[in-house]
C-alpha cells in the first residue's frame, strides 16, 4: 500500500487530525488508496508521524463515520468501497466532492437577471421597515410553525382588504394562505375530491399550471372557449356537478370582462347543477380605466364561489403568497381536516405582509402601481403602434401586466419568444394560437421606447 506520510502544516489553525483526516480522505477519493487497502495501525501510523495515538484516533474515527474506511475486529482498518467505476470516473467524482466555494457576492453576480426590472416598481425600504419590526416585536412566534390556515394576522388584514377593494365579504375564518397559486389549487382539489366533484371546466385558453395540476390530480377535464364577455357558459355542463374555473375580471390572455348580467347566469349555473365557481381574481387590482370591477364573489348568491387571489404581480414575484376564501361549507370541510396539512408560506413573510397591509402601505403601493403601469402601458401602446403599423396587432390593452400581440409573420412564437429574451423582455407564446403575451411591466419607463422599438425591428428581421 502507499506509505502515508502527510506533511502537516504547523502555522495551520486546523488541527492535526483534521489534517490528517484529509489528507487520507484526498488518498481514497484520488484512487491512490486503493479499496481493501488495510491502513497503518494507530500506533505504528504514530511513530511515523510523530503524533499522538489519541490524534490518528481522531482521524480515523471521522474516516470511519463518514464511511471511507471500516474497522474490522483484531484486525484493524481497512479502505471501504467509495465508487463502483473506473479510475477516471473517481477523478471526476472529486471535482463534485471538492467544488470551489463561492461567496453570495459571487454568485449573484455570475447570475444576472434574464429580463428587466424596474426598482421603481416596489419600495423594498417599507417592506423593510415592517419586517424589523416583527423581528423587534414577534421574535418569539417564529419558534413554532405557521397556523395550517395562514397566520390570523395576515386573514384578518385580507379581509379588511376584500371588503374595502373588491366588495367581497368574509371571515378569517373562510381564509387559507398557501405558497402560490398552483400551491392553493392543490389543496382546493384535495377539498372538491371530498364533495365529490371529479369534473373541472377550465377556460380556453387558460392558465397552463392550474389545468396541469387537475389534469394529474385525476379530474375530468372540459374546456370551455372564451368569448370578448368571458367564459361561455351556455357550454359549461350540465347535470354533472364541476368546478369551472373563471377569471371574470380580467381574463389572463384576452383581457376580456364578463359584464353582470353574464355573472348571474354563472351563479345560476352553479346552483342548479349543484357545481361551484373557481374565481381566480387574477390582476384585478391592476385595472387604468375606471373602478376596478366589483369581484363575482361579492354578488348575491356567492355561496357557491370559491375566491383566488395573489400578492406576487402587485408586491414582488419572489413573495409566493397566495389565498383562497372558501364558502363556509367548505371551509368547515378544510378545518376538519387542517391538521393534515402544513403551511407552505414563509411566517415571517406572513407576518411582514399582515403589517404592511395594516399601516397602509400596501393601499398606497397599489395606487402608485396603477398610475406606474397606465403610463407604461400607454408607452408602449403607442410604441408598438407607431412601430409596428400593419405588422403587430394589439389585443387586450386596457388592464393587467402584459399586452396580447398577433405579430404578422413566418416565424414561430417561440423564435419571437427567444428573440425577446436577448433584449430582455419577458414574451410568451400562447398554446395553440398564433398570439404571444408581452409583458411590458418590468420594463423602466425611460427604457420603454429604445426597447420596443429595437424588439419590433429584431421581429422584423429575417
């Protein structure tokens, strides 16, 4: 076998049987020390060294732990099988097990942001201020978990919100928080399963992530068009009791609005299938002309809707809190079983959001968002349309964080998804459709104009 003899660094402050440890440890991974290898006795391995019984002991206490050697009984130690392939393969292996340490720095700086953002868009100084001081003054609640439901704070805040913005009313008690809306779709299934409700009716087109999971969670799927008023109800189903997923305020792709009248007659469908409605509230507070539009959950009848909304596109999309508000039955129905679940949802952001919300903050955010997006919107309105004349149609312009484009041309839309991303700028394709979803959002005011206008010239391009 190889001889060990390591040569110890005295200036180190690492101990030497540290040294020692990776010093043999380098030897196995390296191949030098080859499996079944029987290793120098704790007293012969000291007299060549010239380190003490107790320090190889050390060593080969921590080599024997980590399971790069074996002890064997009257015996002594002996090298362990660490890889099961060639010689070539360890010298690979080594690089993985010895990677070069990066500071945080480092890495985000080797990891620029894909696409723009704006700083203007959020006032991270608040947020701060507002997490200090539930670090100051609620330390304590963060040694135990979060409530199943969500932190009360934060319900109690929501509801307050619902009622003053969008009409709706309810209890904390209705509430329950999760990581996002797919995170919050997934509970929702797992309650509708205990209904009995095996059949989901989904716009078309809709959210991919949503149809995603229902798809997997074993839900009979139907799609359903949507027209300039919304989803079309007349083919929602009939004598089969489904959960038809609606975005009534501000269609995700279409940007279309389901007037009242249309409103009553989905609650009337619901009711007299015995069915419910899956309102995601999706962008509704990011709406430049008029009042927002009172939500299909504050009308008369609501005991059948079943409430989304999120805080990622009008806070930040790091923040993945999301929330449903359940008819009381099915609330109940989740209650009974809330112990099955645990929270998904950062306390401590939880916490931030229930204060920033409480001083305000969030109500001013939201308007000085509103006068932010109608200016870039209309920036890039016209932009896109002095640019793109006969060459870009605009679709949905009225509210939201994207615009719907029927680019004429022979390129794909993933080609004009990848040719603005290199000027970066969030574009996405719509699934069997030739339209794409431009996000102008992010984009700073003053870089709107050189931006779109190169994005249109780089479409145009062969």
């Amino acid at each position: 076998m190889k001889a060990i003899m390591p040569v110890f660094d005295e200036n180190r402050k690492k101990p030497y049987y540290l040294q020692l440890y990776e010093y043999i440890k380098e030897g196995i991974l390296s191949g030098e020390i080859q499996e079944g290898e029987k290793l120098p006795s704790l007293r012969s391995l000291s007299k060549s060294t010239e380190l003490s019984i107790t320090t190889i002991e050390q060593a080969y206490n921590q080599l024997l732990v980590e399971g790069y050697i074996r002890s064997k009984a009257q015996s002594g130690y002996y090298v362990s099988r660490v890889f099961s392939h060639s010689k070539q393969s360890v010298s690979s292996q080594k690089e993985i097990f010895s990677p070069k340490v990066s500071s945080l720095e480092e890495v985000m700086k080797a990891s620029p942001p894909a696409y723009y953002y704006d700083p203007d868009c959020f006032d991270f100084n608040k947020w701060k201020k507002c997490m200090n001081k539930v670090i100051n003054e609620y330390s304590s609640s963060f040694f135990f978990e979060s409530d199943p439901q969500g932190e009360e704070a934060l319900r109690i805040e929501i509801c307050r919100y619902l009622y003053m913005s969008r009409g709706v009313e309810c209890t904390p008690r209705q509430i329950v928080i999760g990581a996002g809306t797919q995170q919050i779709t997934n509970q929702l299934a797992t309650i509708l399963r205990k209904l009995s409700i095996e059949n989901v009716a989904l716009e078309d087109p809709g959210y991919t992530p949503v149809r995603s999971i229902f798809r997997d969670r074993g839900f009979a799927i139907t799609p359903v068009k949507v027209a300039e008023d919304g989803l079309i109800i007349e083919k929602l189903p009939t004598n089969i009791r489904t959960a038809a997923y609606v975005s009534p305020s501000n269609h995700v792709f279409t940007g279309s609005v389901m007037p009242v009248g249309r409103r009553y007659e989905l609650i009337n469908w619901a009711a007299a299938n015995d069915s419910y409605i899956i309102e995601d509230d999706y962008d509704s507070e990011l709406r430049y002309f008029g009042r927002p539009i009172p939500a299909l959950k504050s009308l008369k009848g609501n005991d059948r809707v079943i409430y989304l909304g999120s805080f990622s596109t009008t806070l930040f999309a790091a923040v993945k809190i999301s929330y449903m508000v359940l008819p009381e039955k099915m609330s109940r129905l989740f209650l009974s079983t809330a112990g099955d679940y645990s929270q998904t949802c950062s306390k401590m952001e939880q916490l931030t959001l229930a204060m920033f919300m409480e001083t305000g903050n969030y109500q001013t955010h939201i308007k000085k968002l509103r006068k932010l997006y109608s200016q870039k919107l209309a920036a890039a309105s016209d932009i896109l349309a002095g640019e793109g004349r006969g060459f870009i149609d605009m679709r949905n312009k009225t509210s939201g964080i994207n615009i719907l484009l029927k680019v004429s041309t022979k390129k794909t839309g993933e080609r004009l998804r990848r040719e603005a991303q290199s000027l970066m700028v969030p574009a996405v394709p719509l699934e069997d459709s030739d339209l794409l979803i431009l996000y102008y959002n992010q984009i700073p005011l003053e870089r709107m104009a050189p931006v779109l206008k190169e994005l249109v010239a780089l479409w145009r391009s062969r």
